[in-house]
C-alpha cells in the first residue's frame, strides 16, 4: 500500500507519520520510509540521532543510478538521461518491489532499527549549496515520484511517505500515486484551510483522502473538526506523553505508547487497508500517462517534447498484469 502524509507546516504530519511507520514495522509489516519533505525530519523521528540522519544518502543525488535501473532495456527510452521525473515504465523496463533487494535500494535505502523491527528509510535529501538559487526542491522529489511510478506492492506491504506541506505537493503528479493520503489537521482556520484546497485540487483525480485531527484537546476541538471536514474525519489524536519523551531524544519502548494513540494507528491501518481492493491498475497508468504528456507539452522545444511523448508504450498497464510480469 502507498501512503502519504500531507498538511500544513507544524501541523505534526513527520510526528504522524513516523508513529503509523513505527505501528507497521511493530505488527512485522514491511516497511518503506520516505522522507519527501524539503524539511528533512524522518530520520529524526524514527530515532536517529543529527549524524545519522545526515549520513543518509540522497535520493536526489543519485537520480543517474535510479535511472539507468529503472529504464532497464526499455526500447522508448535510449538513455538514462532521457529520463524525466514522470517517466512511466513500458515493455523491458525495470520495476521495484517492496521486499526484494536491488541496486536502487542499494544505494538509496538505510535499515533503520525501532525496537526490534526493521524499516528501509529513503530521503530525498536536504538543499545542498550547489542548489540555492539554481534549483527548486522537486527536483530533489523527482527521484520519489519516478520510484513511485515504477513500484509494484502487495496487500501487507507498505510505502510510508512524508510529503511536502501545504498544497505544494500538487507541483508534480505524486499527488495521485497514493492508495491513500492523510492529511493531518489541526483544529484551527489554518489547518483546515489546507484541506479545504488539497480537496478541491484532487478531486478530479480519484484521491482517497482522510484527515487525521490532530493536537485535538476536548470536545470542542473535535466538534470544530467535525463541522469543517464532515465524513473526511477520520480520527483524532491528542497530547502524547510518549511523543514529548521522543522529542526530547529519550523515546521510551513503542509499546509503551498510550492506547488511545495507539488505537488512532490502528485505525489508520484499517482504513489503509480497505482501499487496496478499490485499485484501478488502468487510472492509475493513465494519470502518469497524464502528467507525462503535461511535462512533455511544457517543454519549449517541440522536438525535445516528442520526444518524451514517444516514451510511452500505450500497451503497459501498471497493475496485476504488471505484478504478475515482473
């Protein structure tokens, strides 16, 4: 299952997000982890310390390898540098599986160890020097965007990512590569604003989207919630004893989390879960054909836009037909 975290900035999406991850790899669920956030606070979150996280290597810095995999023997495309971030895979092309091991996760991924169990961790990668002022930060999320346009996961297997805030997930496509997306909240103007706007841009592109209320302190935080996002709601989560320990560096066992928070993940699970019977391998293919075509047109070169176009092979369908292929 593909999975995203949205919302404002400070609104706790990492927090959640890095709980849920915890709540997975807990139940023995393989578990991706992507830190697709400009804000590089994952790795924090799941326990590391300031040197580990920033020895993670980037993905945005080793695109040329996640390339020249990923296109495998693909004939659309000749090389890797033809490669863009939405990209879709064809006949011959390369794709990934959550469980296996490969040169992508090779030198992308690190095992990150929560009390016992294992999770691969993925970052995008923080602004380098060489970037400011010459280079936005979806071209650090490119590399997630392509991985996610050729990832093929199972029922039981999960893909965790940390998206940017706000609405500025809707400058790519990576917006509709998700099963589903939970967008945290909190109960004020602000925070229900962003959902207000997530809603309206993505409801033309089938997206399950569910909010999670959080830093929800009484009935009357629930009932404002309640009354802005209607049936979206689905859970709320409020002060952690357990979260403060983990922000202080000193998180105690996961097990020790309250059962209320930890009844709030279950549910987050559950809801997850339910939407993989709902897949469409078909609008799926065709939304990356969609935004493909989109980047294609951008381009001011006409020739350099056919070109891209021609990338597509009109016969590839990244569903059951794909899982059963690779």
């Amino acid at each position: 299952m593909k999975i995203a975290f949205v919302g404002k900035g400070g609104s706790g999406k990492t927090t959640l997000s890095s709980l849920f991850i915890r709540h997975l790899a807990a139940t023995g669920a393989p578990v991706i982890a992507v830190d697709a956030d400009i804000n590089q606070h994952l790795g924090p979150a799941l326990g590391l310390d300031e040197a580990e996280a920033a020895a993670l290597p980037a993905l945005g810095e080793r695109l040329p390898l996640i390339k020249e995999y990923l296109r495998g023997t693909n004939p659309r495309i000749a090389s890797a540098a033809e490669m863009i971030k939405t990209t879709p895979p064809g006949e011959g092309s390369r794709l990934l599986r959550v469980r296996e091991d490969n040169p992508v996760y090779d030198a992308c991924a690190r095992p990150v160890e929560l009390d016992g169990d294992v999770v691969r961790l993925m970052v995008t990668g923080p602004f380098t020097d060489a970037d400011l002022g010459v280079a936005c930060y979806h071209s650090k999320t490119g590399a997630v965007e392509l991985c996610l346009n050729h990832l093929v996961d199972g029922q039981g297997e999960y893909v965790v990512v940390d998206m940017t805030a706000g609405s500025d997930s809707f400058a790519s496509g990576m917006f509709t590569r998700f099963d589903i997306t939970f967008l945290v909240a909190e109960p004020t103007r602000k925070g229900v604003s962003v959902y207000r706007q997530y809603k309206e841009y993505a409801r033309d592109f089938g997206v399950v989207l569910k909010v999670v209320g959080n830093k929800v302190q009484g009935q009357d935080d629930l009932d404002f919630l309640r009354a802005e996002v209607g049936d979206d709601l689905l859970v709320t989560v409020g002060h952690s004893d357990w979260v403060r320990a983990l922000e202080k560096g000193r998180p105690p066992r996961f097990a020790l989390l309250e059962d209320v928070n930890r009844r709030a993940l279950h549910r987050l699970r559950t809801a997850a879960d339910a939407t993989y019977d709902l897949r469409d391998g078909q609008r799926y293919t065709q939304q990356m054909v969609h935004f493909h075509l989109k980047n294609a047109q951008a381009w001011g070169n006409e020739r350099t836009g056919a070109d891209l176009a021609a990338q597509i092979d009109p016969s590839f369908v990244l569903g059951e037909s794909a899982v059963a292929a690779v």
